[in-house]
C-alpha cells in the first residue's frame, strides 16, 4: 500500500508508571501508514532513559513539520485516494481536531517492553502554519514482549484517519 512520510521534527513520550522517557535525538521521519483496514501513525528510532524524577502525565507529543502545500496536498490526496478516505473540505479549519485512536503503543526493545493504552485521545493543533502537534494521552500499561525498534505507534480506525487528513488539508491549504 501507499505510504507517506512527514517531517518529525520532535517527538518525545513519557510513561510515568513504567518511568520511562523517549525522544528524538534528531529529526527523523513519521511514516503515515495503513496495515489491514488500520492506519498507523509511526515514529522510530527513539532514544529511551529513565526517568530520575516520576512525571505528572503519560503520553506522546509529535511535533510534525509541514512541507510546503505544492508538495504537502498532493501528497495527502494520493495517499487518500489510495486507501479510498474520503477528505471532506473545511474551511475556514478548526483550530483543533480531537480523536479517539484504536490503540496508541510503544516499543522499548532494552527493555522487552510493549506499552500501551486502550483508549487513548488524540489532539492536534496547529502550533504555526508549518508546524503540528500530535498530543496522545490516557492510562498506558505495559507488559512485557520482545520488539526490534524503540518506536510509537498511533493506530486509527479508516473515519478517524479520514478526518486527520482532512484537517492537515484544511491546515495547509
């Protein structure tokens, strides 16, 4: 299937019971993506340290940097026609979109530890014109299953992928 891939400019994830930390050390990429009728938002290549001090909160923030919209909206309209998502046109674009993901998860292979969260919730907001914040927050858990790759996964159903896209439309347009 049809992949695209944005520019990540942070990412950082925080679980508090399990005291851990994960973040970028650079850049890197987040792969928009789509796994039998899921679609996945990912982000690899994450450092993991513990935390010294316990946080307030669990949760996942991605900071995503928009291409320029002659890139960015052809791209999001390939990926859309592909998958067969239908982009609703909004204008003018609500300054948040809020949704509710299948799962949201996290790898951390030191460890052997795969955790997640049932019923997380995802905000996204525009923090300039070129830049977007993923917010995913809710009672992760964990247990224990061998993994590659320290990553974070966002997983959503078609609708609510749909509607994502939609928005960074609107965002960009």
């Amino acid at each position: 299937g049809l992949e695209m891939w944005l520019h990540c400019s942070r990412a950082l994830a925080i679980f508090a019971p399990q005291g851990i930390k994960m973040e970028s050390a650079a850049p890197g990429e987040m792969q928009w993506d789509e796994h039998g009728g899921t679609f996945v938002l990912r982000v690899g290549g994450l450092e993991v340290t513990p935390m010294a001090e316990p946080a307030p909160a669990s949760g996942i923030w991605l900071e995503v940097a928009l291409p320029l919209p002659e890139s960015l909206l052809p791209a999001i309209r390939e990926f859309a026609g592909a998958h067969r998502l239908p982009l609703t046109p909004l204008s003018p674009p609500p300054a948040e979109l809020t949704e509710t993901p299948i799962l949201a998860a996290a790898h951390v292979p030191g460890q052997n530890l795969f955790i997640y969260c049932e019923e997380p919730q995802l905000h996204l907001r525009a923090l300039d014109p070129h830049t977007l914040e993923i917010a995913v927050t809710g009672a992760f858990k964990a247990r224990r299953l061998p993994s590659r790759e320290p990553d974070v996964v966002v997983h959503l159903a078609p609708a609510a992928m749909a509607r994502l896209l939609s928005h960074v439309l609107a965002l960009s347009g």
